[in-house]
C-alpha cells in the first residue's frame, strides 16, 4: 500500500468524518496493526484496510442506496446502510484512492459481516473494528485483550454475540455472516 493511498484517505478522514467517527478508525487502525503484528499479517495492508473500512459510514440511507445501485453492488444492500457500508467504501477505496489490493478491498468488505474462509486481514478488521480502545461495552476489555492471544475464539464470539443481537432485534443476519456462523459452529 503506498503511503500517498495512506495520506489521500486521512485527509478524507479529516474532511469527511466526524470527531468521533475518526477516533473510532484510529482506534481501528491501531488495534488492527497490534493484530497484525502479533499474527504475522502485513501491517501495512492492516493500516489502509482499518483506514478505510468506515469512510462510506456517515452516508444518509438514500445517499448509500445510489451508491449500491450505482456500483450495481447486491440487491440485500438497498435499504441496509449498516451492512452497505463496508462494500460501499471497498468501492471508493478501489475508484477514489487508487487501492488495487484485493485482500485489502475485502477486509474492507466484509468488516461488518464477516464471510465463510475468512482471511486474516479480513479477520483482523472485523475484530479490531469491534475491540478497538473506543469501544466501551460490558465485554469490550475483555474481548480486546483476549484477541490479542487469540483471535479466534474473539472473532467466534463476536460472530455468536451478532447472531443473537441481531435475533433478538428481529433482523435475519445476512448471507454472509451466516455461513460465517455456521463456519464456526458447525450448525
């Protein structure tokens, strides 16, 4: 990843995100590079990838609709900003700032729901996306310091804890992370 890719999308960051919003994807940034370093995944794909896994979050529901429509992206998207997201900014990550790396561009993807053969980085992103230092809930220490020795069995945690939150709302989790469920679980 180059270092202009790097600096183009902190000055997006600065421009487009709100305070909490980049606190939130420096937390990302710095969780994921301690990740990376423990689980021998590159660092600096660990970086852009965390940098750019929230740049689409602050769209408005109609605003990430034409953007899923124009990037002709999955039909389960329309309607479903918090899922969409992820693959929007994988989309401007690639068409805006000039990221060709696919293992990057997943992790990207896929931070919020995660996908059956997870890669580490794609792994990393999901984790550090939901253990970063900002993330005060009940769990959070807990489950930051434990992926730290296992990543694994964070990763299956959170996926078990989605799972029920989203039951628990009356929201089908998607396809992906369904199979990423059953993947885990064996279900």
């Amino acid at each position: 990843m180059s270092m202009d890719c790097i600096d183009s999308c902190l000055r997006y960051m600065d421009e487009h995100l709100n305070e909490h919003r980049r606190n939130h994807t420096l937390g990302v940034r710095e969780t994921a590079l301690k990740l990376a370093g423990i689980y021998g995944a590159d660092k600096n794909k660990a970086e852009a990838a965390a940098l750019f896994h929230d740049i689409a979050k602050p769209l408005s529901q109609e605003e990430s609709d034409a953007e899923v429509i124009k990037y002709g992206l999955p039909a389960c998207l329309i309607g479903n900003r918090n899922l969409a997201h992820g693959h929007i900014a994988a989309c401007w990550a690639r068409d805006r700032f000039g990221v060709t790396d696919e293992e990057v561009l997943d992790a990207v993807r896929y931070h919020t729901s995660a996908k059956k053969n997870i890669p580490l980085l794609s792994k990393i992103i999901f984790v550090a996306d939901t253990v970063e230092p900002g993330r005060t809930y009940a769990e959070a220490e807990m489950l930051r310091n434990r992926a730290y020795e296992d990543i694994d069995w964070v990763y299956r945690y959170i996926l078990l804890w989605m799972r029920d939150d989203l039951k628990r709302k009356g929201i089908e989790p998607g396809r992906d992370t369904l199979e990423a469920i059953k993947e885990v679980t064996d279900e």
